[in-house]
C-alpha cells in the first residue's frame, strides 16, 4: 500500500485550484517526497503549502542562488554604484589578463564572457568560495572570445559578480545581500547560513534517473574536456557531485554566490516579492525602470555550455522563455538543479517558490513546476 503524503498550509480565496493541483501531484510522487510551495501577489503572501516536511525546512536550492546574487547586483546598479556599460577593468583591473580587458558588466552578467571555468579545474575548498575562484579566474583565457557567444558561467558567475561587487563597495556580494536583502524581512533565504540555523537544513537527496532516462544520459555523454564539463567542474581528477556541493557545510557557511544559497519556498517567493512590490509597509526594492532593465532578454538562442536553447537577462534566466511562456514578458527568476523554481512576474505581481529535497532527471526546474506555475498564474491575472 502506498504511503499517503499530507499537505499543509493555506491559500486565500481564489487560489484554490493550486492546492488541487500540489495534492495531485504530490499523490503520484515516492513515498519519501518533501516539497514546499509558495507565492505571492502584488505582496500578499497567497499560496504556503508543504508536504513530507516542515513549512521552515532550509533546502540547498543550487543556481536559484542566482537571482539573490544579480538582485545585489541590480541594487547596485540601481544606486550608481555599479554601471553595466563599463568594462570590468574599471572595477577589477586584474581581470583584464588574458584578453578580457574589453569585457563590459552588461556581458559579463549575460553569460558572454566566456570565462565558464577554469583549465585545471577548482578544488573542492574553491568552489566554496567566491574570493578564491575569482583569483583563479581573473588569471583564466576565455573559452572564445567575449561577446560573440554566450554559455551558462554555471559555478562560477556568482564569483565573478562578487568580485564586482566587492571591488566597488568594500563589502562581499554576501554581505550586501544581508545588509540591504535578508535581514530587513527575516527572508529565509541565506547566502552563508549561521550555524545556528543548521537544525532547519534538509540534506539534499540525489536523482533516481529511470533506465530510460539513464539511457538518455548515456546517449549523450559530456567529455572530460568540454565545455558543460569544464562549467560543472567536472574534468577535476575526482568530481564531487551535485548533491555533494549543496550538502557540504563548508559551501552553506560561505554561501557561494553561484549555487551555495539555502532556503524554503516561503524564502524564495518573499525575496521575489520585496523585489517587485510592497511587503510588510516596505517599497519593492526595484524601481520599474531597473525591473525593466533586468528582465529584458540579453543572451538567446543556443547555450555552449547547455548545448540547447536558453535565454537570460542580466544574471537572471528570462523564465517566460526558458520556462513558462504563459508568463509575462519580463518575468525573471532563476531555476535550480535541485528542482526549484523561483521567479518574479511584474505584469501580474506573481512571485513564486518551489523547493523539493530530491534532485529529478535532467536537473534544473522539476517539471511539477509547469503545472503547478500555471495555475498559480491563471489565479493571480484573476485575483
């Protein structure tokens, strides 16, 4: 007999049809399944459901990280501190080594810079640590020339954007996110979770592909020298994996800005929320023009490193046409390989969260999200 799965949690009126839709599908999932869902309208926090778990169960939500990291970015920018035409030299001198010295913010931010990784690969006390990636980094050929192309900087473009940032304002990515993002709300979303806070964490559990799905990925293999390889970290002697990285202690304490962050649905839905709109008597941290800068389309077509059809914005996927093109045009968010999808919709006032504990076949937002997306937005264009 199969183990039935409880929800928990509430939705306001006219949000019905998403606890339907989170039930049904949570109903043909293991028996071990955790997920959170949540999000909000126009500020209003109207979907907060659970199941398998706690409502304030911390998961590690990998490239989701992204979206703290480039809201930081956007802030800054937003400010005058940071100005996405200038070349990165002007803030990082050093960067300039190996050609890059023409390399503006704006391209960086978009992927175009072709510094996905680095030849020898980085240690597992590296990748947990943006100051010691960026050093390597800045050393670093590009893997084609900037501008010309664009390929996923996958662990590496929070680095990157932090080194930026901590150039520009004395303090790291990871402190300004804290200062200006986090603790303002008690967003339980964490880029460097205190120990403290370690109780709440759900160790990530790892994929159970199917034999079909196996075979897909053994139809495809990725060589030890390619691109995806070198992105992921994966040409190393001894690669950790995935699961590996989101459960070291080490990579939550220092929150690398990539795909180090941890947090619960509620987390990701809130920070999407102050993002865009009023929460708890506050104004949304973005002005419209910044919100119009952000989710316009900066890199589209085909991804070197995903070898498939992305788009992104500046830092930000362009979630309408990565994801979920019933969404409106401007929608950014940013997946992570763990299944979690986050995103702010300003034309509806839609943000959203989702975290689950085990990884799905290929990686990137699970595919619970498409429908559980589309009713959250066919509620909110009618609320």
């Amino acid at each position: 007999m199969t183990q039935q799965i409880t929800v928990h949690g509430t939705v306001a009126e006219g949000f019905e049809a998403v606890r339907e839709e989170f039930a049904a599908f949570v109903e043909l999932e293991r028996a071990d399944y955790e997920g959170q869902l949540c999000a909000y309208v126009r500020g209003r926090r109207v979907v907060d459901l659970w199941a398998g778990t706690e409502a304030d169960s911390l998961y590690g939500v990998f490239s989701s990280t992204k979206g703290a990291a480039h809201l930081v970015v956007a802030l800054l920018v937003q400010d005058g501190t940071l100005e996405l035409d200038r070349k990165v030299t002007y803030y990082w001198p050093e960067f300039a080594a190996e050609g890059k010295g023409a390399v503006t913010l704006r391209e960086l931010l978009a992927h175009r810079a072709g510094l996905v990784g680095i030849d020898a690969g980085f240690s597992a006390e590296e990748i947990a640590d943006d100051r010691a990636m960026a050093e390597r980094l800045a050393d670093q050929k590009p893997f084609w020339r900037p501008g010309t192309a664009f390929g996923y900087h996958a662990l590496v473009i929070g680095a990157l954007a932090g080194e930026v940032v901590r150039r520009a304002t004395g303090h790291t990515l990871q402190e300004v996110y804290e200062e200006r993002v986090r603790a303002p709300y008690g967003t339980d979303f964490f880029l460097g979770l205190p120990e403290s806070e370690e109780p709440r964490f759900r160790p990530v559990q790892p994929m159970l592909p199917t034999p079909e799905q196996q075979a897909l990925a053994a139809a495809a293999p990725t060589g030890p020298h390619t691109l995806t390889s070198i992105a992921f970290n994966t040409h190393v002697p001894e690669p950790g994996t995935l699961a590996d990285y989101a459960n070291s202690r080490l990579v939550r304490a220092k929150g690398p800005a990539s795909a180090g962050g941890v947090a619960s649905a509620r987390g990701l839905a809130q920070m999407y929320a102050t993002a865009i709109s009023e929460v708890d008597g506050r104004p949304p941290l973005l002005k419209p023009d910044t919100v119009a800068e952000v989710g316009q389309i900066h890199s589209v077509g085909y991804d070197l490193v995903a070898r498939a059809h992305k788009a992104y914005g500046l830092g930000f996927q362009a979630t309408a046409d990565m994801w979920h093109p019933a969404l409106g045009a401007g929608t950014f968010g940013h997946s992570g390989a763990g299944g979690t999808q986050a995103f702010a919709d300003p034309r509806s006032g839609l943000a959203y969260g989702y975290t689950r504990r085990r990884m799905v076949f290929p990686g990137g937002a699970a595919p619970e999200n498409d429908g559980l997306v589309r009713v959250v937005h066919k509620a909110a264009l009618a609320s």
